[in-house]
C-alpha cells in the first residue's frame, strides 16, 4: 500500500470513539428511562389513585414511584460521572429488567396470570434491544439472562407448561444474539469508516483532495514502488534563520503555518505531491503516484503561482508592519524511485534519485543567482506553456563533474501554448485545494476567457527575472 497499517494510536483512537459513543448512549438511555419512568408514575396516579382502576392497583403506585426516583438518580448520576458513566448502562439489567418483573408479579392476582407472563416477554425483549444501543455485548447478555430467569419465575407462578418456558429462553436468547450481531457489525462498521477516513485524511497531508481520493481505492499493487518520470521541486524562504532568530517561537511557528498553508493551497492546486516539510522548506514533485504527462508544465505553474501567493501573502505582512519573505524555488525534471520507503514502523511515499538532489542543489542556487525561480535544462525541454527562459550563468553544482545549465522563468502569454494547467488561474487556486473529491476538482477549474480578469495575464510583471 502507499500507506502502511494503522498503528497502535490509530486502533486506540477508534476505541476511544467507540469508548465516546457508547457513554452517550448510556446517557440517553438513561434519559429515556427516567422520561418513561415519569410517564408511567404519572399514568398510575391517575388510573389507580382517581380512577380506582382495581387492575392498576395492587401497590402498583409505590413501586413505580420508588423506580421514578432511582431513574432521577441514574438520569442525574450520568450527567455528573460523565466519561465514567457508561458503567451506568448495567442499570437494564439490574434495575429495569427486575422493576417490571416485580411491577408484573404484583398484579397478576388481579386479571389473567398466563396473559401478564406472556406481556412480560415482550417486555423483557424491549429491553434487551434497549441494552444494544449501549454497544456493550455483555449487558445485553446480561439482559437476556435475567431476563429469561425472571420470566420462568412468572411463568411458573402462572402454570405455563414447562414446553412454553423452553420456547420462551429460545426466544429472548434469539433477540439476544440478533442484537449482539447487528452490535458486532455496527462496530466494525465504524472501525471500518474511521480506519479509511483516517487513511484518506494521512493522504490529504501529502496529496492534493482529487489524488487522494484517487488513492484511497488503490489497491496494494503499488507498494513496492516503480521508476518514474516526474518532475521535482524544492522551495525554501531566504534568510529565515536569522528572521526567526528575531522573533519569539509563537510568532515562529504562527509564521510557518501560515505560509505552509499557502504553498501546500498552491501545490495541491496543480496536482502536486506534497513529499515533506523541512523546516521552512518544501519538496514536492508532479507526475506520481498518479501518472501526469504534463508534470513539467504543472510544476512550472506551481512554482510561479507560488510566487504569486507569496505576493498576496507578504501584502497583509507589510500591512501588519513586518518584513515580506522571499523564497527561491528549484525545478528539474528526470526519472526516479517512487514508493513506499521506511522501516516496519515508519513508512513514507516519498521519490529518491539523482533528480532529486539536483533539484535541492537549483533551490540552493537561486540566491547565488538572485533570481526566484530556477529550472533546469531538462525540465525546460519539457515544458509547453507560455513561459520564456532566460539562460543563467553556469555554476558548478556539488556532486555534478560539470556545470548545470540552468534558466529563469518568465510568464509570457504569447510564449507557448495556453491549455491544460495553464486554463487554471490564481483565484481558483482555493477552491481547488479545498475541493471535497475529484468530482468537484474537474468541475472547478477556471477557464481563461478574453473577457476574464486573471492575474497572471495581467500587464506586472509576477513572473521571476533576474
């Protein structure tokens, strides 16, 4: 897979949901016991107390209130227990289950014996599917005993035959084990849908919303990584150490945040893959795992409209009173390793090669050249778009036996051809890395028209020159 398995925190995480749930299912059972309880009280003071009804009475009134009062006690004691009030859920079984037992048993004197033992295992069924709504198996197991025990009670003291009693056990045990199953699959249910929503939202990191959706159906044919063609990118902000060094570590990492955020809107954008932060550095790379044969153009595209939003971004810095931020940007394009690397604890999708490192050497070479963006030779044969280039003195790179010829990137309309990513302009950059699937990705792509207002067909200049 291009993720490993869920680790530890993960399965603990989702037993901590469950754990979650089932405490508010206790609490609303408890406030459906304590609401019937109330309405029963209320219906036995009218029908035995005014009404005189003989088949209500029997002492029926005490014992109802008396269970009116520990349902008040078991509504109040869930609310303040909170996160331990789930133990509370053993009240079915200990206190509802033998309240109508003993609520039954005192009135059948008062009409047919045989017709309250056969009313109270309808009873005694509603109760164990109210216990499932706990998610606790064993109360509901718990339930159908008791159940089932006090049942026989009633039913002896009514002269059912013993035929009828064994009927009645297999039938509370078969609700039992029907409530116990649709528990189990609930379960594993939302095992199921945490598990993938937390893969998904693993992947959201690193991928742009459609890739990860594209991703999260992918089978694990894909793990043991493949060569690829692609093109890679490194960014980092220039003189950040000694700004940081300046500034107090919350405004350090507020900093970051904010841009990080506004690079990743950008890459994720243009269909990139977010491979890592590092520090206030970024790598990123266009053409896997989803196959891009325009990854060149894409990466062009990232690279000037991440200067575009530094722009915007350094706007609202300026207008804060503190000093914009300058990034240089590398770009080169070759074949590479791409798949899942790391040990059996740790994995990661991430590219390894050559491509990788020249790529990390073009960033580092953007200050010596003064220029904001760099691509190299191969990455410039690559592209399609409307860009210029502009070739670079030569510098010798480290680990290379010659110079890199390198160029500058200018945006030029009328330099090359405007389709694909280039139909993407900045104001959908947004909407595009927030987009909720693929779907809404493909549908939300802005098109430059010749009436349009696109900033990158504006007259400034937001391309970089040297």
């Amino acid at each position: 897979m291009i993720w490993s398995r869920l680790g530890r925190r993960q399965k603990s995480a989702m037993a901590s949901a469950i754990g979650r749930e089932q405490e508010q299912s206790v609490r609303r059972v408890n406030a459906i016991r304590f609401a019937g309880a109330s309405g029963l009280f209320g219906l036995y003071a009218v029908l035995d107390l005014l009404l005189h009804q003989a088949e209500w009475g029997a002492g029926g009134v005490q014992i109802v209130a008396g269970y009116w009062l520990i349902a008040g006690a078991l509504f109040l004691g869930g609310r303040r227990l909170g996160g331990r009030g789930s133990v509370l859920g053993v009240a079915i079984a200990l206190v509802d289950v033998p309240f109508i037992f003993v609520l039954l048993y005192s009135t059948m004197g008062t009409g047919s014996a045989a017709g309250t033992a056969g009313f109270a295992v309808g009873v005694f069924a509603l109760f164990i599917i109210l216990s499932a709504i706990t998610l606790q198996r064993p109360l509901v197991v718990a339930c159908a005993v008791v159940g089932s025990a006090l049942e026989i009670v009633l039913q002896v003291t009514a002269g059912v035959t013993v035929g009828a009693m064994v009927a009645t056990v297999l039938l509370l045990s078969l609700v039992a084990a029907t409530c116990a199953y649709l528990m189990g699959r609930f379960r594993f249910l939302i095992e199921t849908t945490a598990r993938d929503q937390l893969r998904l939202d693993r992947m959201g990191r690193y991928f742009s919303p459609a890739v990860a959706e594209l991703l999260s159906q992918a089978r694990e044919q894909q793990a043991l990584g493949e060569s690829r063609e692609l093109t890679v990118l490194f960014s980092d902000i220039r003189g950040f150490t000694t700004l940081a060094e300046s500034m107090p570590s919350e405004a350090v990492v507020r900093l970051l945040n904010d841009y990080l955020t506004c690079m990743v809107d950008v890459i994720f954008a243009a269909g990139g893959t977010l491979d890592k932060f590092m520090g206030d550095g970024i790598m990123a790379y266009f053409g896997a795992p989803i196959e891009q044969p325009d990854h060149a153009d894409r990466a062009m595209w990232c690279a000037l409209h991440m200067q575009e939003a530094l722009h915007r971004f350094n706007l609202a810095r300026e207008e804060a009173g503190v000093p914009a931020l300058k990034i240089g940007v590398g770009l080169h394009s070759g074949r590479v390793i791409v798949g899942d690397i790391g040990s059996p604890r740790r994995r990661e999708y991430t590219a390894i090669g050559d491509v990788v490192n020249v790529a990390s050497r073009l960033e580092a070479l953007t200050k010596q050249l003064a220029s904001p963006i760099l691509v190299s030779e191969t990455t410039k044969a690559r592209i399609r778009g409307p860009v210029n280039f502009v070739q670079a003195p030569e510098v010798p790179i480290r680990g290379r036996s010659g110079p890199l010829t390198v160029f500058v990137p200018a945006f030029d309309p009328a330099a090359g051809e405007l389709a694909g990513i280039w139909l993407r302009d900045h104001a959908s950059i947004l909407a595009l890395a927030q987009a909720a699937d693929s779907t809404a990705v493909g549908e939300t792509i802005q098109s430059v028209r010749a009436d349009d207002s696109n900033p990158w067909l504006a007259k400034k200049q937001v391309a970089a020159s040297r």
